[in-house]
C-alpha cells in the first residue's frame, strides 16, 4: 500500500514494517476512578457523543481501530451494594449499537466490538456484524468471545455456564458458520440491470446447508457481501484452547504480557499454530494491551497517576481483586497479601500474573488492588512520550508484537495525550503510518482479503 | 403538549386529536420494480444513506416515525432461480444497525425495527432497544414479530417454525421480560457524586429473577434506564392471538385494512381488548399501512401508477402470489384467478383479502399481482393530494385509525411527494402537528411514560 518501507520489518507486522494500535474503550476509562478525576463528566459514558469523540481523536491519530469489550450480564460481586454503590460502566451502551453510531461520524477507523458466542447465534451475529461492515464500508471487527461468567449465564436461561471445552468446540464450529455466512454473496453477484430487470445473477448465491455436532443453519445470509471480503475477527484467549482457536480463526490477537519474554512467549506460541491451518505468520496480528500515562516528563506522568490511584475508594479496590483473590477486607489494605489468598485464586492467567508482579517486590493489597486498577492487567506505562515509545519500539523490534491495543484508563485525557505526545515520535521513528493506507480496516491492518472460507 | 386543540377529537387519537404518521421504508420502496424506475439507483439499498436521505425527508415533515420490517432469513420461494434475479431488497442492512446509524443524522424521528421474539433471546432485545434508545435521546421502537417462516427456523437449527400458539405464548412472556428488564434501574439510580466517590444508589437497581414456563432470566439490564420510560413497543399480528398480544404489550399496533368497515372492525376490536390489561384506548394507536402514489392532479397520479406496475416482470408478479394462491405460471396472466388457487391459499388474511378485492371486479392473476405489488396488502391510494388527505381524514374522523403507516412504493419519491404535497393539507386542516411536540418518541405519539411493569 505504500512504498515508503522503514529499514527494519520487525516480527511479522506485514508489508510496511509498521506496528499497529488499536484504543479500548470503557465509559470515561478502564481506571475504576476515571470518573472520579477533575474535568471528567461521570454521565459522559451513558452518550453516544463521548465515544463519537473519542474514536475522531484516536482517527486523527491514524490508529487502526477502537476496541470495545463486553459482558452481557453484570458480574454478580459487582452487585453487592457496597461496590455497586462505586463501580461506574455496570450499565452500559451496547457496543454494537455505538460502533453504529460512530460509524457514521468517522471515515477511516476501523471499529472493534465484542460478542459472545455462547448466547448469540452464528446467523445474528454474521448479520449484525456483516451490517455494521457495510455502513461503515469496511470498518467492522467482531472480537470472539466464549463468556466465561456464570452470571451471563443466568441472563439466558441456565444456571451455570457451559464447560471449557464444550465452549470453544462450540465457538470453532459457530466461527465456522458465521465465515461462511458472510461468504453467502459472491462480489459480483449484484447485477443491478434496470433494463433487463435482473437484479441478481443467481449463479452467485451460495446456500450454507450447515450441519455440525452443535449447530443446523441453511443460509443463505440475507445481507450483501463485505467490502473487505468479511468483517475482520478479533480474539483474545490465553488459553490452550483459546490460542488454538485463534489460530484457527482470527485475524487480531490481543494479549496480556508484562514482560517482554511473556509477550514472547505468547507471540511465538500463536504464530507456531498458524501453519496447520494452511495460515502464514502475517496473517494473524498480535497486539498486547498496554495502559499508558503520558506526561511532558517523567514527573508530570507520575503525579497524574498517583491522582488517579489515589481517587481509588479502597472498598471499590478489595472488590477488584476479590475474584481472583478471595474476600481480603479483614485485613490491612497496606499489609502482605495473604498465602492463603494466592492459593484460592481461581484464574489461571490473573495467578501467573501476580506471581510475576510478586517476584521483584513486596506486594500489598494495596498495591495489588492499585496495580489491576491501573491496567486491569496489562502492562502499566508511566513516563514521558519518549520513554513510552521506546517501550513500544523495544517489544515491537524484538518480534513480540505487530502491535498494541491502547487499554485507555481514563478518557479522552489517554488518547488525547498519546496521540498528541507519542505518535508523532512513532511516526519520526518510522514505526508507525502517517496516514491511512487503505480504505477498510482490513487494508490498514495490512491483511490479505481472504479468499474462500475459514479451513477445517 | 400543545394547547392548540383541534374542534374534533375523534377516535383515541390522543389530547391533542391528532393522527400519527409513520413511514414503512424497504430498500427503495415496497414495491417490486421500485429499483427499476428511471432515476432510481438500485444499489442505494445498500446504502445507509440512502435511508438517513429519507429518514430526514419524513423527520422534515413531522413524520412520528420510520419503520422497518425485517425476516431473519431469504424466503425459499425468492431463492428460485427465476425469482431470485429479479427480486431486490433479499439482501439488505439489518434494521437496528441502519437505525443506530440514522440517529445521529436526525434528531425529533422515530426509529422502530423489527426483531423477532422467536429467534432472539430477551436478554439481549432489551440490551440493543435499550441501547438504540439511549443513542437517539428516547426514539427507539420496538417492532414485536413472532415470526412464522420455515426459512426462519432454517437458519436457527430447526426444520420448521414453533407452532402458532406457542410462538404467542412465549412472546407474551417475552415482552413482558423484556419490559421488566427495562425496568432494571430507576431513572435516579444515577448519583454520579465524585466527591463522595458513589457512582449509584443501591436501592435504585432491581434485580428480576424471572422464572417462567419458557424463560429464566436474572437480570439486571446492564443498559441504562430510556429516556421515554421505555422503548415503544409496536405490533402487527392480525389474528386473534396477536391482538391479543397486542392489547396486552403494544403502544403502536399496525393494521392492513382495505375498507373503512374492514379498518373499524380490527380498530373496535383491539380497542375492546384494553380493559382486560388496565389499559385505556388512548393507550394503544392504531395505524393502517395505506400506500399513497401522490400526484399534482389525479392524471398524473395515475400515470405514476402505471409506469410502476408496467415494470413488473410478470415471472416476479406470479412469485408474489405464490404463497398465497400456489403457482399460477401455467395460466394466461389475463385470464381469471382459478378457482381452485382461491381454496389452496394458506394465509387467512390474505385470502379474506383477496375475496374483499374480487368482490367488486373481475381479478385476474395480473390484476392480483399488480394489486399486491402496489401495495403489498395495504390499501393503495393513487390520486391527488387533496384525494388522499380526504381520505385519511375521512378514516381517522370515522374513529377507524388514530394514524397512518406510510407503506411506500418508491423512495424517496413517495416520502418527498407525501411531505410536499399532503403534509400542508393536513396541518391546514388542523389534522397534523406543524412542529414535534415533545423530545422522545413517546411524548410525540401522546402516550403516557409507562410506570411500572406491563400488567400480568
């Protein structure tokens, strides 16, 4: 798309040699006290005029996309009225919904939603998705997700939520379903002939007559083709099983690593499966999250944060880190967290995470709590533009990213800095584009327009 | 809203006695060679804007709403060869993604989309109204349909549709989750205090537990409260188990009525029905589909007319009446209806239909197919303006519609002749809003913010 090649092809980042970005969006941030700052108006993320804003700052930034994650339930300690009484974004605009309306107040960017396929339909989903696709002429991502909750669950009818197993067999095949969906109309398959009166040429209709172990769907869709040959596909499992699945079928692979060699690990070990799924390395672009704050200096950035972790009700904190760690208010918020606390923890991922974190330095509840408030996991940035963008370039030149997903935590003060601040030094460095290249999500992500269906 | 009271007050209009519009939009028009017109383009189906153009031609005339009908699959009759090249609109944006594009591009229209109970989950109907909702500052409105297509049930895993009883039942429990989903949080549940870092009042989310004979759903919703108290809800099912439905759950109930005797009997009935549910006749409006070819003198009127129906391909035009009469290619299209196809129709209401239409004239097949292509059921008014304000006026004073649904044949050229050339008659006449009444689509149908929960 551009002959203005970087000396340096890094990884498997595509043609251009450049590192992708993506901005996640939640309400007014990911930082539980995000609505709590000076300046930040707490009812901006119930309108769709903040994320309308939001995703022009990050365009005027040339990102690749804005990311929204979601859950179709409130999870159930959220609900216990002490942390219900502090937790913003439990009721929320559905994503779909705002990509829509945002579709429409933007040109270029691409627009990431997520939706789960244990209680969504593959004929629903390839609908809404391949809609959103065409009022946006290209721009739709739908991120995968299985759901792991109990309480989505019981929004749809059951008491518990399927095995592990049982969802990603069911996602693989429902995935499965939905390519070949949008795979109903061929291009050319709109005549468009007034005079003769043919407004299709049949020959390029593809009926589905899908039967597999968990779902029966005829087809065919009964939405028009993609303007990037299918919507791109988002997903984010660490998993075995979740990697697996990727493999298989995504095009955008976020990640959590707060390490360079976890970043590593991980990219190497998604990349490794992509050949058994007749799949090249450039396929499959992986971007883990980072939570950036950007200051003019080192100082500025670090008072800006404290700020914020300071506006942390210490209830809303314990709540935090509950389900990973148990209930830990009968102790000090500022002692050790307990052995006891580390050996209850239920989810695989958090656990390695807080053993990683542990292993350099005495970690309190407090800081724990601080730490997941900060980058809900991800790796936490705290300095000037300049160092913020070493980082990036250090991960992005050793081939443990093509990119980064931006998990902003507070809006739209992050973007607005990052953008202001640490792209213009990215595009200096010739890591980053200094206009869009193409017209659909897909070309800018430099992604072949697929061809046929998914394999398998 | 208005003090500016008309003489009469017919019907249950409402306080200020006066009809409701709202306009049915598919693709470039309802009928089927709308896409063959001169200075049509056939592609602008595709096209969102093409329907924010239109949605903003009716939000120019005051019209309440804009309204889209939707099936969750190709019929298996349109994917015949012959059909399938000559039908538009099979492959189509999907309704709320079009609406949640067209709220940023109107401000006062109505938006209502079609979404049926059978092959969604009311989980996530109250998630993507609710949230459409909060997108358009209160204007969401929910179409029910209980879908009754075997092409439908393809596409979701089974062979053929629910049986027309328990589609009914399990929609009245539907709805009524739907509702009390909505119902989740109070419209003061919202305390955004930074200070005292309380972004909710406990006490202000209700959780549902519903248990039911077809549902169990926890809730809560975790989509903020409507600004209209809740999304409106319209209806159409003719029979007596969707006016029922329709007594119990709808604010908006659209009718097909060919006569104005036709038009009373359906408007007494649902109105009859209210009692039962706590409900009161200015409750519920009711709107017949008419669709209007609007002319400056009645000649031109016509010859509008006949330039339509001169463009049907008469293999398209059997197809239309396929469903209803079986196939009809091995006659003459100028020959008489046999007999035989009037005892083979399935549709009820098609058939009572067509008998209304035969009564008076002789019908032949291309008579039929013409009659159901204008109109697709609805009682179609080709004449002048001054004609076809006489008579809505007519009906609406007769107390047999408290409005109307623009079904239209042609787009934008029916919204733009009906804005220009009826809309003036009927404001002169005192029978039409000249500007919105209210911010939300509730207050300008003139119904009451719903408190509490649907009865039952």
């Amino acid at each position: 798309m551009t002959s203005n090649q970087v000396g340096a092809a890094p990884g498997d980042a595509g043609p251009d040699g450049r590192m992708r970005l993506s901005l996640a969006i939640r309400g007014v941030g990911y930082h539980p006290a995000a609505w709590r700052l000076p300046g930040t108006d707490p009812a901006a993320e119930q309108r769709l005029q903040h994320y309308a804003e939001v995703a022009r700052i990050a365009e005027r930034g040339k990102f690749d996309m804005i990311f929204f994650a979601d859950t179709v339930a409130i999870r159930e300690s959220a609900l216990e009225p002490d942390t219900l009484a502090r937790n913003s974004t439990l009721a929320r605009i559905e994503p779909l919904m705002i990509l829509a309306g945002v579709a429409s107040q933007t040109s270029r960017i691409g627009l990431a939603a997520t939706a789960s396929t244990t209680y969504n339909t593959p004929y629903q989903i390839a609908r809404h998705f391949g809609s959103l696709d065409l009022i946006s002429n290209g721009r739709a991502c739908w991120n995968l997700v299985t759901s792991w909750s109990d309480a989505e669950a019981r929004n749809f009818g059951l008491d518990v939520n399927a095995s592990y197993g049982d969802r990603y067999d069911r996602a693989r095949e429902f995935v499965g379903v939905v390519t070949r969906l949008w795979n109903s109309w061929e291009d050319d398959a709109f005549l468009f002939d007034k005079q003769g009166g043919l407004f299709h040429d049949p020959a390029k209709l593809h009926t589905l007559d899908h039967e597999g172990r968990y779902y029966k769907v005829k087809g065919p869709l009964n939405v028009p083709p993609s303007p990037q040959g299918r919507p791109v596909i988002c997903e984010a499992g660490a998993s075995e099983a979740g990697q697996e699945l990727a493999a298989y079928s995504a095009d955008v692979v976020y990640a959590i690593a707060q390490t360079e060699e976890a970043a590593g690990r991980f990219y190497r070990s998604v990349k490794a499966r992509l050949p058994k799924y007749g799949r090249s390395a450039s396929d499959v672009k992986i971007m883990p999250g980072i939570s950036p704050i950007v200051g003019k200096t080192e100082a500025e950035a670090r008072a800006k944060f404290r700020a914020l972790q300071d506006l942390i009700d210490p209830r809303l904190g314990l709540s935090l880190i509950a389900p990973y760690v148990g209930d830990l208010s009968g102790y000090p918020v500022d002692s050790p967290i307990p052995d006891v606390a580390m050996q209850g923890s239920t989810l695989e991922t958090m656990r390695k995470l807080m053993k990683e974190i542990a292993a350099g330095r005495e970690l309190t509840i407090r800081a724990l709590y601080e730490h997941v408030a900060a980058g809900r996991g991800h790796w936490t940035l705290v300095g000037s533009a300049e160092y913020i963008a070493d980082q990036l370039e250090a991960w992005f030149r050793a081939g443990v990213a093509d990119g980064f997903n931006i998990v902003a935590a507070h809006l739209p003060g992050v973007i607005e800095d990052f953008v202001e601040l640490v792209v213009p030094i990215l595009q200096e460095r010739g890591l980053f584009r200094r206009d869009y290249e193409g017209e659909t999500l897909r070309e800018n992500l430099g992604l072949r327009k697929p061809v046929g269906l998914v394999a398998g």
